[in-house]
C-alpha cells in the first residue's frame, strides 16, 4: 500500500463543486463559539456535498482567520448565509417543505442509525451550541430529534465530531 499524492485524488476544483450536483441537506449552526468547529463543518460540508450552511446567532462568518485555518478554503466552496435568529430560520424552512432534524439528546429522540429518509425529501441538521445544545426552542419546532449513540461516561461530542458522523450517515442514506 502506498499514500496517494493530494494529486492524484481526483478532486474537484471550487467552480466544479459549485456546478455538482449536492444532496439535499442542509448545515444549521445554532450559535456555535468556536471558530475551529465553524471551519471544520464547512470542510465536511464539503467532503460530503452538502447544499449549504447557515451561520445563526453568535457563529461567526467568514472571512475569519481561525475559520480559514480548519476550513482549508471550504468557504468558498460550499454555499453559505448568515441568519440572525435560528428559530426564524427553521420556520422558514418548515414552510419551504424542508423537515428539520435537530441533531440532540432529547425525550423520545430517534437514535441516528434508526432513522430513515423519506424519497425526495430536503433536509436541514440543527447543530448547536458547544455548551447548551440546539435551543429547546429550535428543538420543539423541528419534525425530528435526532440522537448519536453514546457508550462512554461522556455526555457528548464536540460539535465538529457530531456533525461528521451525521453527515456521513445522512450521506449514505441518501444512497449518492
């Protein structure tokens, strides 16, 4: 076995991604604090073709230094906007017929590797704050709760960690 070369993987370039067809996801970040965790979903966002990303609240946006540095230039290939208030945003999408899966451990929340796509359904994850969580707010407004097995004395992920392992099982569910 031997390492494959950053040439010889076969990406796409920023105007390429940018015409590619993407899955019909989208990232919600619920007033995320680090600037490390913003720049690392968008470079997920980016391995795994998701449609776009909103920055709400507190989350900051780019240009930023410390985003760029995690991110390795995925603000400029994967789409992006800021909302001011994420519950704003989630009824606005609700009423667009995209179904809200709030990424959190909640009462009577369905464990990640049990939930299931509906054809031809948009999505958006709500990923919240690195220490309070979606807002109960946003939670109670989204169709699902959705919840990653845990097995540890830990209570939770880093967000960054979260939205991976989400993504990559939306990703494949979504059968691309």
């Amino acid at each position: 076995m031997r390492k494959l070369k950053n040439s010889e993987l076969g990406r796409l370039n920023v105007e390429d991604f940018k015409k590619t067809e993407k899955i019909p996801l989208i990232v919600i970040l619920d007033n995320i604090r680090s600037l490390n965790n913003i720049g690392s979903v968008f470079r997920t966002s980016d391995a795994f073709l998701i449609e776009k990303i909103y920055l709400c609240g507190i989350t900051a946006q780019p240009p930023h230094k410390e985003i760029h540095k995690t991110a390795l230039g995925a603000t400029e290939s994967v789409a992006w906007e800021y909302a001011e208030d994420t519950l704003t945003l989630v009824e606005k999408l609700k009423n667009e017929k995209i179904k809200i899966l709030a990424i959190e451990q909640a009462e009577d929340s369905t464990m990640l590797q049990d939930f299931t796509l509906e054809p031809s359904q948009k999505y958006a994850v709500v990923m919240g704050n690195e220490v309070k969580g979606v807002q109960q707010a946003v939670v109670s407004a989204s169709n699902y709760c959705i919840e990653i097995p845990q097995f540890g004395t830990k209570h939770s992920l880093n967000i960054s960690v979260s939205c991976g392992v989400v993504l990559w099982d939306l990703f494949k569910k979504f059968k691309f």
